[in-house]
C-alpha cells in the first residue's frame, strides 16, 4: 500500500497534539493558552521544538502570539475555509533523506502559513517501483473531495513522467529532467552557482579546480558543470583545469577522493562542492595536511538558516528557507485553481562570511 511508504513530519505530529490539547480543553477563541514552557512539558520536547510547534500552530491560524502576553485562541482547528489542497506530499528518495534531507523545519512553516490546515507528509519512493507507488498515491488522492499537491524532490524520471501525465497539482523543488514538458519547477539558479563559484576561486588565484558532486546528477548538476567548464574556457585555462568527481554520501570516500586529488603532482587548489559532507572533507583533509591556507573551498548547497553564518563559502539563495516554503504552497495553491504556473528561479549571492 502507499500508505506504508510516507511518513508525518516530527513537527507535524506535535503540532497535531497541540490542536488536539485546545479540543479536548473546550477552548475558545480569545482564550489563553500554553507558553513554550507548558508546550515543551506536555509534548516532552525541548523549548526550541515546543516553539516551533506552537509557530506552525500560528502559521495555521489556529493561535495568534503576542510578545510577553503568550498565546491565545484564535480559531478553532476545522473551522477554517476549507483550503485549494487537501494535503501536500514531498515525494524523497529515501537515500536522498537519509544522507541529506530534504531541508529543515522552516520550509513546512512557509508551506503552512500560506495553506493553513493543508496536511503534509513526506512520502519516501522506494528504491525499486517508484513510479507504482506514486500511482497508487495519486489514485487515492483523486479519490478524496479535496485535492492533493506533490513535490517532488531529486525523485527519478519515471516519477516525473507519471505526474506530469497524471495533471494532479505538482512542482518539483529542484531540475526537471529533458523530455517532461507539463511540470513546473522552483530552484536555485544553478548556472549562476557555477559562474559564482568559478569566478571566487579564480579570484583567489587558483588555476587548478575540482568539483565535488553526487554520484547521481541531475539536471541542475548539468548547468553548474557546464558554466563552470564555460568561465574556465573565458579565462583561457586548459581542459585539464578541472577535475571533475562523482562521489557518494560517505565522508570515508569523500576524504579519500580529495587525498588523491591533493596527491597529484599538480593537485587543484580550489575546490567547489555539491554538499557540505564534501566541503568538510576538503576542510578535514586539507588541515590534516597542514594546507589549508592554500585551499579554497565553495559549497552550492546546504539549508542554512537565513541569519547563520556558513562554515565555508556559500552560495546562499535570497529566498529563506521559510520563503521558498511559501512560494511553493502559492504556486501549489495557483495549480489546484486551474492557473498556469511558471518556474520560478531563485537567485543566488557569494557569502563570503565564513571564518
């Protein structure tokens, strides 16, 4: 069954218990009720995970808070307008969350406060039959009154052939791969990152650069190779300029593929990675190896905290975790209305802040 594969967000769950909490009190709007400190106790949680149930409590428009005055009532859950979305489903490889994730609690507050009331849930494609089980998630939904989103993420091509056939309201939070011409996508300017990137490590005087990347690529991985081969083309450098490695998610392989990089009699010098498991094995390595100051490093991806300094040099999307959480529940929302929808590209700076 479809149902075996997915799986509710911690958030989500404790959220749910605190809606349950204001039924079972008989509270009503304009009624007090629990500071962080009462929700951290009755959920058994931390103050910071409390918080942030009591947030996505608010982004729902059940409670309103107030500085130093608490929370109070706002709405009563199920006497909302019934929303565009029934619920909303991130179709994840299970690999991929596993070693990365899929991004941090701010995405589903965005999501949230732009669809309050919209369940949703992380299905998780299994390794063989994916696009079976994608059917029988997209059967079930058709079936209810209220309709279902999907977002699909880094999910394979068969997944994203049978939801653009399938018409259900769908984006992908990443690359679309050739071929598929009926989905909508919302992504970091991937061309842009590999420009960025190069021009930072040129900058820094390195002639020598590697790439850092997942073994599996993807549509995106495509433009950030392709601009980074172009500026090195711009700048007159040699084919044999870069060094190109595919790598999986173990830091064991990631360390041991920069040693051999770093081995060879003229080693890159400027490393540009996909992940930060990649970016904090070029950092082990080159400490280890006493270089660190003549290594520099760029990470493309990482969901970083909009006020968090990044540990290395960082193409930071302007859009915040939480705002590209509400721009996918709006473009979601447009799609079930029967509006046409382009891709939105989220643009990219250098954060060179890191210390």
């Amino acid at each position: 069954m479809a149902r075996s594969g997915t799986d509710t967000p911690r958030l989500v769950e404790l959220a749910e218990k605190l809606a349950a909490d204001i039924e079972d009190r008989n509270l009503k709007p304009g009624d007090r009720y629990l500071t962080t400190v009462d929700a951290s106790k009755l959920l058994g949680v931390s103050n910071g995970l409390a918080n942030r149930a009591l947030q996505l409590l608010e982004r729902r428009q059940i409670i309103t808070r107030q500085q130093r005055s608490g929370a109070f009532i706002a709405n009563l859950p199920g006497e909302l307008s019934l929303p565009p979305l029934r619920r909303v489903h991130f179709l994840v490889h299970q690999n991929y969350l596993a070693s990365e994730g899929i991004g941090n609690d701010m995405v589903l507050l965005g999501m949230q406060e732009e669809l309050p009331g919209v369940h949703v849930q992380i299905s998780f494609l299994p390794q063989e039959n994916a696009d079976g089980f994608v059917a029988d998630l997209i059967d079930h939904s058709l079936t209810a009154k209220a309709r279902d989103g999907f977002i699909l993420v880094r999910a394979p091509f068969e997944v994203h052939q049978l939801v653009s056939n399938s018409g259900v309201p769908a984006l992908v939070y990443g690359g679309i791969y050739p071929g598929i011409t009926r989905l909508t996508r919302l992504d970091r300017d991937m061309a842009s990152i590999g420009y960025l990137a190069t021009d930072y490590l040129l900058a820094q005087g390195h002639k020598k650069i590697a790439l850092l990347t997942r073994q599996e690529t993807l549509p995106g991985d495509h433009d950030t190779l392709d601009a980074i081969r172009r500026r090195l083309t711009e700048s007159k450098l040699d084919p044999d300029a870069l060094y190109e490695r595919f790598l999986p998610p173990a830091t064991i392989v990631c360390e041991a593929a920069v040693q051999r990089l770093l081995n060879q009699t003229n080693p890159p010098t400027g490393f540009v990675c996909r992940t930060i498991r990649m970016a904090n094995a070029v950092k082990e390595v080159a400490t280890k190896r006493k270089m660190l100051p003549k290594t520099d490093t760029v990470l493309c991806d990482s969901y970083l905290p909009a006020n968090q300094a990044p540990q290395h040099v960082y193409l930071r999307p302007l859009y915040s975790s939480e705002e590209q959480g509400k721009h996918m529940a709006r473009m979601l929302a447009a799609m079930a209305r029967g509006e046409v929808v382009p891709d939105e590209i989220i643009p990219v700076k250098l954060d060179t802040t890191a210390k």
